[in-house]
C-alpha cells in the first residue's frame, strides 16, 4: 500500500484504513477523507537505504454496499497508493449479536512515477486479509483490526553515474488498528484510527501512525 521516494524526510504513504466491522448498507455509497501522521520503517537490507521516515500522508476512499452484508471499497492514499478491498459482515448486532465482525481481502498496489531526482525509491505491493470487529455504545462505535499481509518491497538507490542497487524483498507482515467513529447522523461520522504494522521474522523495526477522518454516506437509510 505503499510508495516512498526521496530522501529522508519526503515522507510515504498512509497506512490507515478507516473502517469498522460494519459494511456500508445494500446500495449506498461512502465517500471519506483522512489524514494521519507517524513514522514508517523500510523493509530493507540495502546498507544505505534509510531505515525510518517521518510519514504524513492522506487518504480519500470510496465504499459501496453490493449486498447486505458485502460492501467493496478503494482507497487512495496520497501520495502514491491504492487499496481495493472487499468486506463481508458475518456476525451484526442489528441482527442480535454482541459484536460486529467482517472479514476482509484486499490487494494494494503502488501508482505513479517516482521523480528522476529521488536518489531512494521503494514501492511496495501487499496481498491483504483483514479481520474486523466493532462494538456500538450509544452514537460511538469502537473498533479493532487485526490484518495479515504478504509484502513485496521494492528497493532502489541510484548513482549518478552508475546502474542504481535494487533489490525485491517478500515478507509476512502483521498490523493491528483501533479506532472510535462517531456517528453525527446516519450519513455522517467523524474518525480518529491508530495503527501498527510490522514484520513477523524481524521485530527490530514498525510503522505506526494515527490520523482522523470524516466520512458520508449517500443513499436511502431504508435497511435492505
């Protein structure tokens, strides 16, 4: 989900998700926008690609409900990558349950070119499973996401006068979010997420951020 280039402070994608367990409803549409701040760690073993990256970085997403309990979204981290994901809810407190809980899959990928100038170029495709969970109480909801990811890092530091060092790394990734919506109306919600990634063979270094978001639903509010 990731592009990163330039030196040390130019900073890298969002990591955020900004999503609770519930899908957005049968027919309706979600538009949303973000922003979060943190640091971000380089899967690496170049010997002078910089390790850590103060990150800020925005995102804007769309979701639209397919079923009643399957919505698909992308994501649009700026600058430089785009999540798809698709959600299915198997357990909702509409329903009775305690909880809320969905099930995700997903598959972010890096876009655009990166600036001629950029001495440092990484970009980083994941394969995505997500599981979600949320609790309502009153008009906030509280929210956890656990992820798995499988990482290919693409590693490129350029000479001016010699053939750049590349190299391509795999790695099995883990994350973790936590998140409060508050539900304004039911059209419109304020966000606030933090949230963790890290390798599971290397704990040496992570990525975290927290960011707040907004988010509006358009459509019928009629349950389908």
């Amino acid at each position: 989900m990731l592009i990163c280039a330039g030196a040390l402070f130019s900073g890298c994608s969002s990591i955020m998700v900004f999503q609770e367990a519930k899908t957005v409803p049968q027919g309706q549409l979600e538009t949303g926008a973000g922003v979060a701040a943190g640091s971000y760690s380089t899967l690496r073993t170049l010997s002078s690609f910089n390790l850590t990256m103060p990150s800020v970085a925005g995102n804007v997403w769309l979701r639209y409900g397919l079923l009643r309990s399957m919505d698909f979204g992308v994501n649009a981290a700026i600058p430089g990558a785009i999540t798809a994901d698709a959600k299915y809810m198997f357990l909702a407190e509409r329903d009775g349950a305690p909880l809320t809980m969905s099930l995700g899959l997903g598959y972010g990928f890096p876009v655009g070119d990166s600036d001629p100038a950029d001495d440092q170029v990484q970009k980083v495709t994941d394969y995505i499973s997500s599981l979600y969970v949320s609790r309502d109480v009153g008009d906030v909801t509280l929210y956890v996401s656990p992820r798995y990811f499988y990482r290919r890092t693409y590693n490129e530091i350029r000479h001016t006068n010699a053939l750049p060092d590349t190299e391509v790394l795999y790695d099995d990734m883990w994350g973790v979010g936590l998140g409060v919506a508050y539900n304004v109306t039911q059209h419109f919600k304020l966000m606030v997420e933090c949230q963790h990634e890290a390798p599971f063979k290397d704990g040496s270094f992570s990525s975290d951020q927290c960011g707040g978001g907004i988010s509006t639903r358009w459509g019928s509010t009629e349950e389908k």
